[in-house]
C-alpha cells in the first residue's frame, strides 16, 4: 500500500492538526472534517486532511486571546 492510502486514527490526526482527539472525532461525526468511518472507528488519510486544511486555511497563524474583565 502506497503512503496516499495510508489513514491515521483521532490520535494522529489530533496531532496532525493540533487538537484533542475527541474533538478530531466529533468533527467527523459531524461531516467538518474529511474522514471514512470504517465500523465504529473514524480513519483519516493525511493527504486528504492536508489539502483540507489548506483550502480551509486564512493563510495566518491562530491565535486565540481571552480577555479578561476587571
């Protein structure tokens, strides 16, 4: 099997995109992520989720600030 049919599990993928892997799979549950579901098991080919993330990408760093109210 080649490396373009190779998937991952939510760890991976997680890590693959920074985030938890629950949250990996509940974005899959809810079709905002490209992934197969292979009987109970969410699997993710890093090529798919590599052009993903660059059409869904602003081409800027995330960056996430909390303001704090005094």
């Amino acid at each position: 099997m080649t490396d373009a049919y190779q998937t991952s599990g939510n760890g991976q993928a997680g890590e693959m995109l920074g985030l938890h892997p629950k949250t990996v799979q509940r974005l899959a549950r809810r079709g905002e992520i490209p992934a197969v579901r292979i009987g109970r098991y969410w699997r993710y080919r890093a090529s798919v989720l590599n052009q993903w993330i660059e059409v869904n990408s602003s081409g800027q760093p995330a960056c996430v600030r909390h303001e704090r109210k005094s």
